[in-house]
C-alpha cells in the first residue's frame, strides 16, 4: 500500500472512532507509519484537507458494501435487511468501535468546517442514490425511491448509533426488519 493511501486509511479509521478533534497529525503518522513530513507533503492544506480525504473513503468503503448487498439480492427489502445484518455483524466483529466511518467527523464539523461538511453530505447523498436506484430498478416511482432512500440511510445511521451505544446488535436487526417491511408496503 502506499504512503497516501495508509495515511488516508489509518486517518478514516482514527476519526471513525475518535472523531475529528481527537485526531491528531502526530496519531495519524504513528498509525500510518509515515513521517510528519510525509503526512504534510500529501496534505499541505493540513489536517481538514486529510479529514476530507478520510470521509471520503470512509464514504466509499460503507457504498462499496452496500452496493454488494444491494446488487446480491433482487428484492429491495431483502437488501436493505441483509445490509442491516452486515452492519450489526461488522459492529460487533469491532467489538462495538467501528460505527459509521464518517457520522462523528460530520457531527463535529456542522456548522464549523464546511468543506468537511460537505463531503459528508456527498456520501450520504451518494448513499442514498444507491438505495433509491435499486428501488427505481426494481419498479418504485421516483419520488417514493428517493424519500425511502432517505428514510433507509437516517434509520440506518440511526441504528448503528444505538447499537454502538448499547454494544448490541439489536438496533440494527430490529431497523433492518422494519425498513424490509416499509419498503414492501410501497412495493408498486
């Protein structure tokens, strides 16, 4: 791998679990094995550039798992159940650390950083395109994909905080089976 992309790598993570303002340049060179100077060569805009940089492949990573489950199964409400299953299974393989790779970094930067904010919002929105496409595929009218997208995505978020907080999968298996009905009951 590298240098960039461990920098990259090791700064999502340190942010997934301890946000933005925990995480310093000198954490995300230990972590990454790389010199100061080489985490300020790749990012001279300095630590918001690097956080940008973070979201946005914490933001690939969670659309690139729920791409797969989404095209794995045919029924939409299949998927979404199954990625909630995904997420309660990884949440826990983390010992109940590794929640959504960019929530905390967005959270922190409302209001504050708002090009960081921005990124996040991408990948949401992103996030929300993959879902509301395969409801589109799959026959739903536009407007209904897309509020359901939405509604998915939040709950989602949502259920990955609890589930986080309580160090259990529940949240996410309960979000999961309700989104599946939600969607059912829009089936066209």
């Amino acid at each position: 791998m590298k240098t960039k992309e461990r920098i990259v790598r090791s700064t999502a993570r340190l942010m997934q679990r301890q946000g933005y303002a925990a995480t310093g340049l000198k954490q995300i060179s230990q972590e990454s094995g790389a010199t100061l100077g080489s985490v300020y060569h790749f990012f001279p805009g300095g630590k918001a550039e690097l956080a940008i940089a973070a979201v946005r492949h914490g933001g690939k990573e969670f659309a690139d798992m729920l791409r797969e489950t989404l095209e794995r199964e045919d029924d939409p409400a299949t998927a979404i159940a199954a990625c909630a299953d995904e997420l309660a299974e990884g949440m826990r393989a983390s010992q109940w650390q590794d929640g959504c790779p960019i929530v905390i970094t967005a959270l922190e930067s409302a209001g504050r950083a708002l090009d960081i904010q921005r990124a996040a919002e991408e990948e949401f929105a992103a996030w929300r395109e993959l879902v509301s496409g395969k409801l589109r595929r799959t026959g739903y009218p536009e407007d209904v994909a897309r509020e359901l997208a939405h509604t998915v995505i939040s709950t989602l978020e949502g259920a990955e905080m609890a589930a986080q907080v309580g160090e259990s999968e529940e949240p996410l298996r309960l979000a999961g089976r309700h989104l599946a009905r939600l969607i059912t009951s829009y089936r066209p």
